[in-house]
C-alpha cells in the first residue's frame, strides 16, 4: 500500500508512491572494500590530514518508539500489528545503544553508537538493504567493518554516511512511471553499494526519490529522480538516466542581490579556500520532491515541486533552478513583514514544508487540507509564514500530509514533542485525530532526544526513564 499523503492528494500527485511490487530479479553489486580516505574527524588531526574521522550528530543513546500505521511493516511490531494509535516501543533496540533514527515513506532505519544500521518496513524495492522479515528490525547487510555515523530515508531509497566520508546507497529511485533505477546500469541496488563519485562527504539528506551530499569544501552534489527540477540542473530526456542517477557537483551561485543580510545574528563559519560569498552554503536539505540550500547568510534557495508553493518563494510554478525564498509573513497578519534571523534548517513532503530559523522558530508553506501548516485553517500558502507556537524549536521533520517540531524545555531540562496535520492513522500519537494547530504530545515524563515523520507514521528516539 502507498504512503497515504492526504485525503485529498492523491488525485493531483505529480509523481508516484512506493507500491508494494515482489522483486523477482535483483541486479546489484556488493558492498566494495573500504579504503581509509583523509576525511574530516573529530580527532586529532595532523598536517597531512585535512578531514578527520566524523561523528554522529547526537552520542545520547535512547529508546525507539513508533506510532501510526503499520500495514507495510514500517511498526518493526511484528507481522501482527499493522497499526498503533499509541505509543510503542521497540524492544528489539534496548541494548543496541541507538544514537540515530530515519524514517522513509514505508521504511525506517535506526542507527547505533558503535555504528551499526538496523532497518525495517517495506523492503519491495530491497530499501532495507538486508533479506529476512521485514516487519521486525534486523541489521543491514554487507557493511561489515564501516562504520556509519548517518542514515537518511527516501521513499524507496536509503542512504548512509561512514565516519571517513563515503556514501553508500541501496534500494532504487521512482518516477511518475514507477522504477526509475539505482545507478544507469542497475536497476535494484539489493545491498550497500559505495558510490565511487563521492568523498570527503560531511552530510547528506534525502528527499523521496533523490539524495544530496554536502561536502568539507562545500560542495553540493545531487542525484536520483530529477523529473520535478529536484536535482537542480536540467536533464536531457536522451540522457535522463546517465545524467540523473550519477551524482554531479551543482554549479549555481546566488547573486548578491538575492541574498539576506542578517547583522542582528551573525555566525562564524570556518573559511576554505575556493569558497567565496556567492557559494558559501553551510548546510543542504530535502522536501519530498524539493532540495533546499542554506547560504551562511541564513537566505534559502529552492528548487523541485511547486504545485502548492511548497518551495516558499512566493508563487506555484515549478523549478529545476534555485530561487530564494519569498517574502516572509506573520500568520497572525499575512500582510505584516517579519524580521528574522536567518534560517538553519528546512525539511518537507511532497506538497508541505517547514523551516526553522536562528531563533529557534518556524514557519511553514505549502499544501494545507488536513491542517499541515499549522495554521487553523486549510488555505495553502506559497510564502514562509511564521507560527505563534512551538517556540525554542531545535528539530523539524514533515512528511505525508503531518508536520512535528522538538522543542528545548529550559524548566525541565528535556525537549517535547509537538506533531500536527492529518492523524487519522494514528501518526500525532492523539488517539486518531487531526490538528490543524500544532498540538503538544503527552509522554508522560519522557523527554525526546529525535522524532522522525514517515509516510503514515512517526519514528521517535526518547529518552530513559532512569535519566
């Protein structure tokens, strides 16, 4: 069953959901042998090592919970449970020490401390990277002796990051027409497979059918489905598959007059040689079927779908090169300018996004049916408009038709969880119900250390109760 995106979406969907087809015959290379590469680390670095050994984000271990629907195996329950209206937590990973968690369209991935990937969900197009059942966590295979410190999720499609900068990929890319490919010559990847274009990788992210990495030196690289402008660069309809699906370095810079300045919070960020103004991005991200660039500015650049202004610059047409987000609004007074501080963070689904800024706020555009936005209401907007609550936001995540927000929690030394949008699978662990505003989740004392959106469901990394 495909990721449900809203009670109203699926007639209008530009592009196609995972569906759950058997594979039969599954071209794929096996994981190469990995070779120490200089990479940035948190390390003691010498003067010949430039990029020293990387580190999760995060080295607080946790406990994994999920909430939602579960008819494809995403619950990682067991082959019983296909849906969860509650809270529950996976056992399976109370000695697995897990620092990470991704969740995709139908699939979820956990990453522990010592480096190890564990996946469950729907594997039909092998984005499990593993055999065996696909309704209970197991770890995926073929990375023995890498160590991972980043996993991301697409709808088909995943992809993780070791500690000396490498990408490995595996599963496949869809289009409007179904399997579009792995790599130009493999149609399925069923294991991890290195990407040998890519090295001195610091981050990646992942829409539902494409990937983009940022390197050291601030390179950007993108690869997968581009049929939306999602790649940013134009595809040659006789070259689609060659050009889409071998990561290339994006070549556009901003013009001056295109980027924010943002005196009232400035930031220092490391300089590099090469890296002038006008290609000084400092972080990459993904919607649904959109890539975002965050200039050191605090100015974001998008590019991809735009059939419900999910792009945020301020209109409804379609992309495949970058333009800077459109006027901000208060949501309060639409026609009220607002001032901020530059943004560091903007994630999406196919039709919705949100961005968070320096402040720690953040503001939403796009589709707005089943209250996504967190507006009140179900006008869709094309602008970035600012929300009177969650305030203190650290972390974002959107996917399907719903929206969620972790915020820092001063008084009681934790982060909460709020979640909004459509919920009657259960995914705004609410008992079945829409908020059209965001809503604060009861945890009962717990405190959040990650919280993931996936299709129809939501992934969350909390912390122990004896802490």
């Amino acid at each position: 069953m495909a990721p449900r995106t809203t009670r109203s979406a699926a007639a209008d969907a530009q592009t196609s959901s995972p569906k759950r087809i058997k594979v039969t015959e599954t071209k794929h290379k096996e994981v190469k042998e990995v070779k120490e590469v200089k990479a940035p680390a948190r390390v003691k670095k010498t003067k010949e090592d430039t990029f020293t050994r990387l580190v999760p984000a995060s080295t607080m271990t946790g406990e994994v919970f999920i909430v939602g629907a579960g008819d494809c195996g995403q619950l990682g329950l067991g082959p019983d449970v296909t849906s969860a209206t509650k809270l529950k937590k996976l056992t399976y990973f109370e000695d697995k020490n897990i620092v990470e968690i991704a969740a995709g369209g139908l699939h979820n991935m956990a990453l522990s401390s010592d480096g190890k990937v564990y996946s469950w969900g729907c594997n039909d197009q092998m984005a499990l990277g593993r055999g065996g059942e696909e309704t209970e966590p197991a770890p995926v295979e073929g990375l023995d002796g890498v160590v991972i410190v980043q996993v991301v999720c697409g709808d088909s499609v995943t992809a993780a990051l070791s500690d000396v900068g490498q990408v490995y990929a595996w599963g496949t890319f869809r289009n409007k027409n179904g399997i579009f490919g792995f790599r130009p010559d493999i149609g399925i990847q069923a294991r991890p497979f290195l990407i040998p274009e890519l090295s001195r990788i610091v981050s990646i992210k992942a829409g539902a059918d494409h990937i983009v990495a940022f390197t050291l030196e601030r390179k950007i690289f993108t690869w997968g489905c581009g049929e939306s402008g999602q790649l940013g660069r134009k595809i040659l309809s006789r070259m689609e598959k060659e050009r889409s699906l071998t990561p290339k370095e994006l070549t556009f810079k901003p013009r001056k007059s295109q980027i924010e300045a943002n005196p009232t919070n400035p930031l220092e960020f490391p300089k590099i040689p090469g890296v002038t103004f006008h290609s000084a991005f400092v972080s990459v991200h993904c919607g649904g079927h959109q890539t975002f660039l965050v200039h050191e500015s605090g100015t974001v650049f998008a590019c991809g779908l735009n059939n419900h202004g999910q792009l945020g610059v301020g209109d409804q047409d379609e992309y495949d090169q970058f333009e800077p987000f459109g006027e901000l609004v208060d949501n309060e007074d639409k026609e009220r300018d607002v001032e901020h501080p530059g943004f560091k963070e903007v994630v999406g689904s196919e039709h919705h996004a949100i961005a968070l800024d320096r402040a720690g706020r953040v503001y939403t555009f796009g589709r707005n049916d089943d209250g996504q936005l967190g507006t009140g209401g179900s006008e869709s907007v094309p602008n970035p408009h600012l929300l009177a609550k969650p305030t203190n936001v650290i972390s974002v995540s959107a996917n399907g038709a719903f929206t969620c927000a972790v915020t820092e929690d001063k008084d009681f030394e934790g982060n909460n969880l709020w979640l909004w949008g459509f919920g009657e699978m259960g995914q705004l662990a609410n008992g079945g119900e829409d908020e059209s505003t965001p809503n604060e989740v009861e945890l009962k004392g717990r405190h959040v250390y990650k919280a993931a959106c996936g299709g129809q469901h939501t992934l969350l990394l909390l912390r122990p109760k004896d802490l």
